[in-house]
C-alpha cells in the first residue's frame, strides 16, 4: 500500500517559538506560526479529501503527524484540525510530559477522548536513535508505550523515529514493544512491512515553506514530493559519511540563521 504521510511539529502564537517544544533554532526550524499553519490545512482541504488515520487505511489516506509532544499538540493544532473534520497523530517525547511547553497527562488523555491518535516518540528523544543498542532501543519504546498505555487506558501501538535515524533494528525494536504502525522521515509514500509492524514514509514541513508544500504532499504530486525525496538522499549520505559532525554544523548554521 501507499500513504501520504505529512510531518509537521509546533504551532505557536505570535511567533513565540520558545512556548512549545524543544528549544533551540534546531526545533524552531520545524514550527509553524498558526496563521501560517492555518493556510497550509486550507491548502490540504483544497486539494484532497482523503485526509485519514491509521485506522482507516484505504487508498492512498493523506495522514496528518506531528512529532515531540509540544503543548501546542492541544491548543491550537487538535482545534484547527478539528474544525476540517480531522484527527492527528501525535507523537510523545514522554520524558517531557508535564515539562513547560509540552503536553501533560490530562492534555494527553483528552487527545485521545476526542480521537487523536497518540503514539511514542521514544522516552528521551535520542539524537541518533539508530546509533543506540538493541538494549537501549528497547527500553526507549517500551518504557515510553507503556507510560503512555497507562496515561491512556488504552494499548499503544503508533510510534514515529526522532531525529530522523532510521535502521531495520528500530523497527524490529518497535515491533517488539508492541507497534503496529512507525513512521519515519523518510520522504516516500511506500510502507513496508517489518517484522509485522507497516513502516510508513513521510513528507516534512518547515517553517518559511508555502502551503503549496503541502497540497503537493497531499496530492503526492512529483513537483514536490520528488524535491523532497532527493534532498534528503543527498543529506542521508551526509549524515552517514559526518556522524556526530553533520549534527555539530548542522546546529551551528541553523543558530547562525536564527
């Protein structure tokens, strides 16, 4: 199958970046002003009407995800999705629960009362999830989906990679831990199976990105998913060849832009 993942973060008021989630130009690059925000859900809307969630699987669904577990996941993103109709998955850095500018457990369990789909995010957002142990992955999924299980009432069985460093081995660490459905950062609109869990593909938005970004995901149109796509095989290549250097630069010229 093929699914239309699109990955988005915060959302924050009058530019104040620093209200939720991580902090840093790091995460800020990730974060949408709403009224910016807004229009890229109009811009969806506008172009397609399969906007769905892994329950519901058919097709090609269009699913919205919003990764780290930032208070904004409550006020205004669940609100502004709502209004279309709509419903989230949003992924918990659940170390971070009840931190300034993230969720707590009573945001949390009202998300999933209205429908949301919450999933792990891993416990402590590691920078290089595919760089840790087998031991380590494990308890980085099951210790973080069985807080959220026992936040929830309800069995988890969603999660999404942080930072973007994928490998087989953390999905057959999820999978173990009970998830049926991970996402990564890759940008693709192909899932695979691994060890019984459908790892799905998704597309990123960044702040300074127009709307039209996000209709062309939507739509799965070449213009904009294919961009994407070899972007981030020129930056994997990156990543592997710099390690822990491609990280070290990467920070110091997002700082320099901030």
């Amino acid at each position: 199958m093929q699914a239309l993942a699109i990955m988005y973060h915060d959302v924050v008021e009058n530019g104040d970046f620093e209200s939720s989630g991580f902090s840093g130009e790091g995460a800020h690059v990730y974060k949408l002003r709403r009224e910016d925000f807004v229009r890229h859900l109009d811009a969806i809307a506008r172009a397609t009407a399969a906007v769905s969630t892994v329950r519901k699987l058919e097709g090609r669904p269009v699913l919205l995800t919003f990764d780290d577990g930032g208070a904004s996941f409550h006020h205004p993103i669940a609100d502004l999705l709502e209004s279309h109709g709509w419903r989230g998955h949003f992924f918990i850095t659940t170390d971070r629960i009840g931190t300034p500018g993230f969720l707590t457990e009573a945001h949390l369990r009202e998300l999933n009362r209205r429908g949301h789909i919450i999933g792990s995010h891993s416990c402590s957002h590691p920078t290089r999830m595919a760089a840790l142990s087998r031991a380590e992955l494990d308890r980085e999924w099951r210790d973080s989906i069985s807080r959220l299980a026992c936040i929830l009432g309800d069995p988890v069985k969603v999660a999404s990679v942080p930072g973007g460093y994928f490998s087989h081995e953390v999905a057959d660490s999820a999978a173990a831990a009970g998830v049926e459905a991970l996402f990564t950062s890759e940008p693709t609109a192909a899932a695979e199976m691994r060890s019984g869990c459908r790892v799905l593909g998704r597309y990123v938005v960044q702040r300074g990105m127009s709307p039209a970004w996000s209709a062309g995901f939507a739509t799965g149109s070449p213009a904009y998913c294919w961009r994407q796509s070899a972007l981030w095989k020129a930056k994997r290549v990156a990543k592997a060849l710099g390690g822990g250097r491609y990280l070290q630069l990467r920070q110091a010229i997002l700082e320099r832009k901030g």
